[in-house]
C-alpha cells in the first residue's frame, strides 16, 4: 500500500485496478547476493534497497532501476511489473 492511497494527494487521479509488483528480491535471490552486498556495490542505503524488496515504495527512483538492473545484469521487467487486475 502506497503512502498516497489514504491522503489526499492525487485524488484527482483516475482509478486502475492494478498494481505494481516490486520483484528485487526475486533478482537478488537468483543472481546469488544479498541485499547487503548490493547496498555495499550500489551505495544504496540498505534500508531503500529493503523497501524496494517488499513493494514499499511510493515514487520510483529510474536511477536506482537503472543501477540495479546494470549491478544484477537484469532488465527493469525482472524487477518491477504491471499486473492488471480488471481482467
């Protein structure tokens, strides 16, 4: 859940039967390091990359995605994804 969704900011916005599915740890998991590790690579505080594992996260950093997608070698679709749940 999104700190937006319960405050007024963006109320204005359309409404989407959807979500966005953080998958970095997935990545993480399947390149063979740790959380700690790539914090120590990226210089990414430990805490964010932790958020970004487990879907908080309110506004989307391109250039975290941009590091840990050329630190684990990945495409930004291994790390986040678009699930569309109208269907």
């Amino acid at each position: 859940m999104s700190k937006f969704d319960s405050n007024n900011i963006g109320n204005n916005l359309i409404k989407v039967d959807g979500n966005v599915i953080f998958k970095l740890q997935e990545v993480i998991d399947r390149v063979g390091t740790t959380k700690y590790a790539l914090s120590r690579k990226t210089n990414i505080r430990y805490d964010t990359i932790c958020n970004y594992c487990k879907g908080n996260v309110a506004l989307i950093n391109v250039e975290y995605l941009k590091i840990f997608c050329n630190i684990l070698d990945c495409q930004i679709e291994d790390i986040i994804e678009y699930k569309n749940e109208k269907n």
